[in-house]
C-alpha cells in the first residue's frame, strides 16, 4: 500500500473547489484504489513545483489535487500525470488513468500510458470484471514510478 497517496487524498483539498460530490467521489475513489495496489515506495519522484519550469528533472502530479483543471474523458480520469521539465519545456511521458467500466457492478481498470515514443502506448494495471481482480502487467505494480518512466524510455 502506498500511504503517501492514501495520506493526499485524505489530507489535502482539491484545487477545483466547486466539482460536485459524485465526481470527487470518482477521483478520491480512483486514487485511493491506486494507493492500495502500488507499493509504498511508488512516489519516488518530487512533486511538480509551483514554479514549473525552475528545476529541469522528472516530477509527478495529481490534477485532482494540484491542478486547476481536470483531465477527464467520459469515464476516464487522469490520476497522475508525470512531467519532464527540461530547459524550460515539459513533456509527460507517463499518466495513469482510472475507467469506471460499470459503476453499478463496481468494475474499473487502470491503465498506464507510455507518452514517450512517438505513439502514446496504453497497459491496464489492473482490471476488475464479474467479482475478479485481473492484470497483464503485474510487474508494474512492484515499480517505483521513475522504474516505471525508465521502463518505458
């Protein structure tokens, strides 16, 4: 379990303070499950800072919390995205996302994507069907996120 993101999530406000309560309840929900299935050591990158393009090296996000805007795609949400910020430019080459395949069943996935080629690359982490927990890439939830980045570079 990752406690530093179930610690976030139960500490820190959302930066958009007039989403309604069924949409918060989708990224806390999304981001909770992703502390339970990724190992404590996962967030070994700095958070993004304030002053974005100050520092060139890899940082991590979670627009939820730190963003004054959300990423979302019918029921798809962005969870965390990963930023390379160098001589005053950034990329992301990695974001993980949360689907909410059927709401009332209770079935989801979580996908990583790979945004650092040339064609935005997508694996399901984990995905949950019928009652049954699933993944493909059981290997990524043993991975810190800058292995993760690594992996993929």
């Amino acid at each position: 379990m990752n406690r530093t993101l179930k610690q976030l999530i139960e500490t820190q406000e959302p930066k958009i303070k007039n989403l309604d309560a069924k949409e918060q309840a989708k990224y806390k929900g999304g981001i909770i499950l992703l502390s339970i299935l990724l190992q404590d050591t996962f967030l070994d990158l700095p958070l993004l800072p304030e002053d974005k393009y100050g520092t060139d090296g890899l940082f991590f996000n979670i627009p939820f919390l730190h963003d004054n805007m959300l990423y979302m795609n019918g029921r798809t949400q962005t969870l965390l995205v990963v930023y390379r910020i160098q001589d005053q430019s950034s990329e992301c080459p990695l974001r993980i996302e949360f689907e909410m395949t059927d709401h009332d069943k209770k079935e989801y996935m979580i996908h990583v994507y790979d945004q650092s080629g040339e064609r935005t690359e997508k694996y399901t982490i984990v995905e949950r069907e019928n009652d049954q927990h699933y993944t493909s890439n059981k290997e990524m939830l043993d991975m810190t996120l800058s292995e993760m980045v690594a992996h993929f570079a």
